[in-house]
C-alpha cells in the first residue's frame, strides 16, 4: 500500500476517486489473503465448519431426516464453490471484487457512450474537475464583484455566489464523495466476503450470507447510477459551464446564468440520492429459496385430514357430515319436511321418556279400542 500513498496534485476530484481506488483495492486484497492464509484463526473456524456441515448431512442420510441421495452432487457443489472462493484471490477477486467495482463502470460507459461527446463528459473524472473548479471560481469571483457594478446586481451576484458554492460542494459530494464512499466499502465488504461465504453452508446462518450479496448489490447499483447520471449531468451542465466562464462587462459571467447552472446541479446531486435508494431496494429483492422438508410436506397432508378436537363428535353425527359432503344439497322443502320429522321425533321421545317415568309406559303402545259396526260378528 505504499505505492498509493503518493500526494499528487492534479485537483480534488482527482486526488480522492485515485487515492480511494488504489488504498481500497490493496486492502481489500491484503485483507483477504491475511484472513485465508493457512493457520490463520479463520482457516481453522473453516474446517469446524465443514466438519460440523458433513457430520449434519450424513444424520440426516442415515436416519432419512429430510435428506436423499439425490441431494449429493449439490451438497458437493455448494462445497467445492465455498472452498474455492476461500481459498483463490484471483477467482474471489473476478466474482466478487470486479463484479462489483468494475462491471457497474464498464455497462455505465456503455449506457453513457453517446453523451461523451462534448468535452466535460469525454473524461467524467477530468470533467468533473473542470466542473467543479468552474463553479468554485466563479462563485469567488461572483463574492467580490467589482465597484463599478450596480449595487442591485451586487445583491444578485451575492446570491449567484452562495448557490455556486452550494453547488460545487454538493457536486463532491454527490459525485466524487458517493463514488469514493461505495468504492470503500465494497474493498471492506471484499475482504470480509470468505466469512460470508462460510456462513452460506447453513440453513440457519444463510441470511447472513443473503445479506452480503444485497449489499454488494447496492454498493454496484449505486456505482452504476453515480457514474452514469455524472456524465449525463456534465453532458446537461456543459453550455452553463461555458456560459460562466464567459466574462461580460465589468469581467463576471451573468449572475442569473450562475443561479441556474448551481440548480442545475443541485438537482442531479439529489438524483444521485434517490437513485442510490432506488439501487438499495432492488438489491433487497435477491433470496435465496427455501430449505425444502420433504417430512414436513409428507406429514402436511396427514395434518389436514386429522380431525380437530371440536370434530369429536358421535360416530352417527360423523357419519351424517361425512355423507352430507358428498350429496348435493336437499331443497328447502325436504329440509323442512326432515326438520318437521326431528321436531315430532323428539316430540314423542320426550313423551315416552315423561311416561316412563310415571310407570304408563304401556298406555303409550296400546292399540286404540275399534268399535265394531252393528250387523257384524
């Protein structure tokens, strides 16, 4: 790292985007080879981990606990690709490092080629700094105008100075500072990534791992947006910066010129924001699918057909519910002839039960005395 502790001069947009690139690529390289290396504390937490893993995947075979012998080319898989990564800088730096860094800066050149050709956006770090060096001058010069200009359009050229400021160091921020601070943590998230990618042979630490991937998407959504809305607001902005550095009478560019190229600016610096966000809510849409239960999914359909405690009903009543789902409905009149039977049903039950009791019970049974016709017998 000591190569990129060179001071250069070359201005501030510069100095930041090559100084970040260069410190966070060698760190995120060093970190990773210092937390792979053989007898690191890691390498040791990695072979716990695939013992741990194996020994669980071979209970789950030997008593058939949701695993299959189907399962094992992806089993072997899933590890040959964490030992891999875990152990090559150069695999782990193309997958992960480049995708992430570099891949979002080659599609925004592409998306971006046909608005390169005016000067600022040719060279988005070059212009960039001439943006930012035009609105920081203009802004001094706009702070002190000269004594011979109208002490109206003094007030304008104060005003025409505060945004100009404003807006230079929002375009740093926005621009240079966004991109410096998703460069960083792509290298941190880099050299952490071998304990990420560890945590992926679990079922129960996967969303550790999960999350790792949304952030790396993030930080190479947000990477794509900055650089891509940078060249479109220089290629926007380019007439308003040769608008400023046109001197008029008394040797200052128009204030009102100056008021709209610093809103001009501010604008696509909250863009940048709101594209960011927009590339953080996309990156949460990334899981991965669930663990499937073939157990689970053989005893579901048991667990429907198990009857709850309020079907503890009398075997008549389960058998007249059981026979009531497969017959189509009776109409309105048999259900009211068979409601009219119930009702008398349990009308002579409870006279029967009322006799019973009184010791007339035969009273109820005796055939009705028939009154012979006269002439007969």
């Amino acid at each position: 790292m000591s190569s990129c502790s060179t001071i250069t001069d070359t201005g501030v947009v510069r100095d930041v985007l090559t100084a970040v690139d260069c410190n966070t690529r060698s760190f995120a390289r060093l970190g990773y080879e210092s937390l792979t290396a053989a007898g690191s504390p890691f390498q040791t937490a990695l072979t716990m981990f695939l013992t741990i893993y194996v020994a669980a995947i071979g209970y789950r075979l030997l008593f058939g606990n949701g695993a299959r012998l189907s399962d094992g080319p992806g089993i072997a898989l899933k590890i040959g690709a964490v030992l891999a990564l875990v152990s090559s800088w150069s695999l782990f730096q193309t997958l992960v490092f480049d995708m992430a860094e570099r891949a979002p800066m080659e599609i925004a050149a592409l998306i971006s080629a046909p608005m390169r050709g005016p000067a600022l956006a040719a060279d988005p770090v070059a212009g960039l700094q001439a943006a930012y060096d035009q609105l920081s001058d203009t802004a001094t010069a706009f702070a002190h105008p000269p004594k011979s200009i109208p002490d109206s359009a003094q007030a304008s050229y104060g005003a025409a100075s505060q945004a100009l400021a404003l807006s230079a160091n929002a375009l740093f921020v926005a621009s240079a500072g966004l991109i410096a601070v998703i460069t960083i943590a792509i290298g941190l998230l880099t050299a952490t990534g071998p304990l990420f990618i560890t945590l992926f042979l679990f079922f129960e630490t996967r969303g550790f791992f999960v999350g790792w991937v949304r952030a790396l998407g993030a930080c190479a959504f947000g990477l794509l947006s900055a650089w891509s809305l940078t060249v479109l607001m220089l290629h926007a902005v380019q007439p308003w910066m040769d608008a400023l550095s046109d001197v008029g009478a008394g040797g200052l560019a128009d204030a009102h010129t100056g008021i709209t190229a610093a809103i001009i600016v501010l604008v696509f610096c909250t863009s940048q924001f709101a594209l960011l966000l927009a590339g953080i809510m996309i990156a949460r849409g990334f899981r991965l699918p669930a663990r499937s239960r073939p157990a689970a999914q053989a005893i579901a359909p048991q667990a429907e057909t198990m009857a709850s405690p309020l079907d503890m009903i009398s075997r008549p009543a389960r058998l007249a519910e059981q026979l009531a789902r497969h017959e189509a409905p009776a109409s309105y009149a048999d259900r009211t002839a068979a409601m009219v039977a119930g009702t008398a049903y349990a009308t002579r039950s409870s006279a029967v039960l009322a006799a019973a009791a009184s010791g007339g019970v035969g009273d109820l049974y005796r055939r009705p005395a028939v009154r012979r016709e006269a002439g007969r017998g």
